[in-house]
C-alpha cells in the first residue's frame, strides 16, 4: 500500500523568505477571479520588489511597533519545494488598536479545498492568543467568495457590516464583508498600564 503523501508544512515566516513569499503572491494575485476562481485581491498584480521589501518591513518590526507583522508559510515540497499559501497578522497603525491584528491569507489555486486554510488559520489563531496576547483578529472578504466565507465563519469569525462596493476590479463590483474573532471575553483584557508586546 503506497504510503499518503505528507501534508505541506507550515512553517514561520522568516526574512530570508521574502523572496520565496514574493514569488508566490505574485502568482497567487494573479490567479484572483481569473478561471472561475472568486475575486479576493484589490489588484490584479504587484510590483516584486515592493512585495519583497514590504514583507521585510513588516517581518522585522517588534509587536509594540506600528504595522508589525508575522505570518507563516505553507510550503509543499511536490513538485518542487516552493511556497503555495500563507497567512499574515498585521499591527495597526497606533497603539491604541494594538490589541488588534487584522488577516490575510491566501492558498494556490491548485492547493485550495483541502484543509489547509483551517491548518494556517489554527496556527495563527493560536499565536495570537497564546503568544501575542491579542484580543481580537479581524479580516474583510469579498461577499462572492462564498467558500472562505463558510470557513472563517466555521472558524468563529462574526461578520460585523459590509461596505458595499467597496472595490472595482475590471468589471467587477466587489462589496467586503467585515468579520471579526474575539480571542478573549471583553472583561479578559489586559490591563492599559501593562507593559507593551515585544519581540516575535
């Protein structure tokens, strides 16, 4: 009996991936409402160098600096090992939101449909609340992408308002759905005067 293929890994996203990461996004941006796939992405393609630098910014600030980022990687190593889906957590702009990141994700088309987008949500829902000390993450997905929708909501994601045509893309008229997940009851915050988040 041939033994089943090891699932893709999810590993933390280093600096010295950046460029791994660029390479897919581009390619996963690309794909956004293009062969039957749902429109998911505000552009229809990027700049590489910028993607690169950008991930580098975000990757290499502190949690108690503004537009901080972490995020980890689905990596398949068939047919060759490369980069096929990640996931984000991004700061906000003021400390005041700081006990906020907001999500984005994003899997190959080839890779979607089987359960890795609940495998990178879990990763990064569980470092959020164990690790970072967040209280709540949020995300915006457009209302025709009916598939993620099911799984954030699956996940304990709460839609909290629609901006309706929020996007135009081409032809397309694109309304987001703001979703929310509270990691901790309200009364769990942790107290204003404690001691900011730092390091990874």
């Amino acid at each position: 009996m041939d033994a089943s293929p090891a699932l893709p890994a999810i590993t933390p996203a280093q600096l010295s991936d950046a460029r791994a990461f660029m390479t897919y996004l581009v390619e996963h941006v690309a794909e956004s409402g293009r062969r039957g796939a749902p429109h998911f992405a505000v552009v229809t393609s990027l700049a590489p160098d910028e993607v690169e630098k950008s991930a580098r910014d975000r990757w290499s600030k502190a949690l108690d600096e503004p537009l901080w980022g972490r995020a980890w990687l689905l990596r398949s190593t068939e047919p060759r090992a490369r980069v096929i889906g990640h996931i984000e957590l991004r700061g906000g702009r003021v400390w005041s939101e700081s006990h906020r990141a907001v999500i984005a994700m994003g899997i190959l088309g080839p890779y979607t449909g089987q359960g890795h987008g609940r495998r990178l949500l879990e990763t990064a829902i569980a470092w959020a609340r164990d690790k970072a000390g967040l209280s709540y993450l949020d995300l915006g997905v457009f209302s025709n992408n009916e598939r993620a929708m099911r799984l954030y909501t699956r996940m304990g994601f709460v839609p909290i308002g629609t901006r309706p045509d929020a996007f135009r893309v081409g032809s397309a008229i694109l309304d987001d759905i703001q979703m929310t997940l509270a990691l901790r009851a309200p009364d769990a915050r942790p107290d204003a005067r404690a001691a900011r988040p730092a390091g990874r």
